[in-house]
C-alpha cells in the first residue's frame, strides 16, 4: 500500500507525540537486519527507505494537518498552537488528533 506523504505523517504521530525529527525517521528510514546480532544492540543500522518522501515534504505536510486540525501542535511549555509556521515547526510535538486518526483508517481502509 502506498501511502501519501500526509496518510505516513499521521500513521508516524498516530500514537505517541513525535517531533519532526522522529517523524522524519520513522517515515524515511528503515531498520537494516544486516550485520544484525541479537547479543550485540549495536549491530545494526537504519538506512534510507525507498519512499522517495524528502524532509520538505514532511515539513509541508505537517504544517497543513496541524493548520487543517488533523494533527496536535504542542510546544515544550505544553501549550497548543492551531497553526504552525517557520522555526515553531523545530520545537513542536506533534500528535494525531481524533479526527487525524479518523481519516487515516478511513484513507487506509
């Protein structure tokens, strides 16, 4: 299934508040079983995704959930925001809402 760039977003933020950091990460890297040893913790690696979803587009596609209340904004004060821009986009969490949720399972359905 090929998801849109706004569908992974969400799936990424569907459970727990993430950063754009973490969203980039899950959306565009994947775990690498190579040289991977179930003793050694640190025997494996992540490695780009063929999704072929850049930082830009992620960026943009937040910015249009949270501005479209399909996605929470909260800073590290704990305070909401409804709309998102320049460097707030940094120091966001980031958390579907219900309604994100919603069209996620409805879009993926």
């Amino acid at each position: 299934m090929n998801l849109t760039v706004e569908q992974e977003v969400l799936n990424a933020a569907s459970d727990d508040w993430e950063s754009l950091e973490q969203i980039y990460r899950s959306v565009c890297l994947e775990f690498s079983a190579e040289n991977y040893v179930p003793d050694d913790p640190s025997a494996y690696y992540w490695r780009e995704s063929n999704r072929g979803i850049s930082l830009a587009q992620l960026a943009n596609a937040t910015i249009q959930l949270v501005n479209n209340g399909l996605l929470h904004a909260r800073l590290e004060d704990g305070a909401f925001l409804s709309n998102v821009s320049g460097n707030q986009l940094w120091q966001c969490w980031f958390k579907a809402t219900d309604a994100g949720r919603k069209v996620l399972v409805d879009e993926t359905a």
